[in-house]
C-alpha cells in the first residue's frame, strides 16, 4: 500500500496532463502550439490532434522510469555495490528514479498546458527543471558514498 501512495504525485501529473490533452481534443481546436522560441512565443503550430503526442511520451517515460526504480541492479552507480552495501544503495537509487520521475512527470504536464495555452511556457523554468535533474543526481549518490 505504501508503494502505491508513494506513486500518487507522479501519477497525478500523468493523468492531468491526458486530461488536458483530451481536453483539447474536445475544445474543437483547428490548431494548436507546437514549438516554442527561447521568449514562450509560439513560433509552430500543427494539428490539435497532436495534443496527446506529449502526455503519450509522458506515459512511456513514465513507465520506464518505473521499471527502472523497480529494479535499481540495472542502473550505474559511483561505488561498488557489495553485499554489505547493496540494499541501502539500491534504496537509494530508486529513490534518485522516483525523484526524477516526479519532476518528468510534471514537466510534461507543464508543457502540455503550455500547448494548451493555459500557461505561458517560460524558458527559465523548464531550464530550472532540467538542471534539477542533475542535481537529484549528485545528492543521490553524495547519500550513496556514504554507504560504503
């Protein structure tokens, strides 16, 4: 039961952003944002049906980020796993995955609101999201090297 409460906030996201994206479908749209400039201008448009392209990407990714937390032996690591470390740091990968997964997750629907244009997409906050990735990363294995 923890496991499925632990998903809720990436599901959440994954599920609203299919739900603007039907939405969309259902707003009878000729067209819709496709690409964005460095200022969130709109600078492509294309065919409203191309709104669940990106919650469709979103779910794959999502899946595989969940495969991935599931089975933490098949990702890289900065120490070497032995028999005394394995269990904390394979915890500890799957909790850098579930982190990622998150914000993955809610950048998509970010974007696809975006396509909604429900919000204005802002350069600076998919930039802030991208290097949060990074830096799930570094603390991640910062709390692994202490489990040698």
């Amino acid at each position: 039961m923890k496991r499925f409460w632990s998903e809720v906030p990436a599901l959440f996201f994954l599920l609203a952003s299919f739900g603007v994206g039907v939405w969309i479908q259902f707003d009878n749209r000729a067209e819709v944002p496709l690409h964005f400039n460095a200022r969130g201008e709109v600078d492509r448009w294309g065919a409203a049906s191309t709104a669940l392209l990106l919650p469709s990407i979103a779910l794959v990714l999502y899946g595989l980020l969940t495969w991935l937390q599931r089975h933490p032996r098949w990702c890289n690591y900065s120490v070497e796993i032995t028999d005394a470390n394995r269990e904390p740091v394979y915890r500890q990968m799957s909790r850098i995955v579930y982190r990622i997964k998150v914000l993955v997750m809610a950048l998509f629907l970010y974007l696809t609101l975006g396509v909604a244009q429900v919000v204005e997409i802002s350069l600076f906050l998919i930039l802030a999201m991208a290097l949060a990735v990074p830096f799930i990363i570094v603390t991640g294995w910062s709390q692994m090297g202490k489990n040698k």
